[in-house]
C-alpha cells in the first residue's frame, strides 16, 4: 500500500537535497526523503519493546499488535507489560466500545 504524505522543507534544507540529486547521490526528491526518514528511525534510541510499552500504554496498538512490535509472542508481551507495571487491558471498558468491537469483528469475518 502507498501513502503519499505532502512536507514542507525550509529554503536552505531543499536547495542542499537539491544539490545532492543534481550530483547523482540521490534520483529525485521523494528517494533524498524516503532515505532521511529511514536513518532517522533506525537512529532512534528506544528498543522495540519500549516502543511497544508506550504504544500499548497509550492505547495506540492492541495487546497482539505490540507483541508483533516488540518481536515477542502474545504470552512473552504480557509477562513484559507485568515486569513494567502495566496492567493489560481486558475486554471492552464500555458498550459502545463492546458494540464497536463486535461491528468489526463481524466486518472481518
């Protein structure tokens, strides 16, 4: 799937990207783009399971999907989300969140 997101770079930032496409180190704009945020999230300092902590924390991502994000299993997440004091999520807290639920629940079947 592509998604195209619209950026605005400050004068000086685009006329240097320009230079590094205009001396072959680069094809084009999107390609200079695409390479900055790929080192800039490899660069980051925060390990896939804290990353996966404060998603699942914030509501973000679901208990599986974090597992999926910290390379964990379903089982190993929830012993993780213990050892930090995180108390896991059970079941829908509302019905409306439980009516949400079970519409896409449905819909995916």
């Amino acid at each position: 799937m592509k998604n195209t997101t619209y950026i605005s770079l400050p004068e000086v930032v685009r006329q240097q990207a320009e230079l590094l496409i205009d001396a072959g180190v680069y094809s084009n704009m999107s390609e200079f783009i695409r390479e900055a945020v790929r080192r800039y999230v490899q660069e980051q300092k925060i390990s896939p399971v804290d990353l996966a902590i404060e998603l699942y924390k914030r509501e973000k991502v679901s208990l599986g999907k974090a597992a999926a994000v910290a390379g964990l299993t379903y089982d190993e997440m929830l012993d993780v989300l213990f050892l930090h004091g995180v108390e896991p999520k059970t079941g829908p807290v509302s019905s409306s969140q439980a009516q949400r639920e079970l519409e896409t629940a449905k819909r995916l079947l």
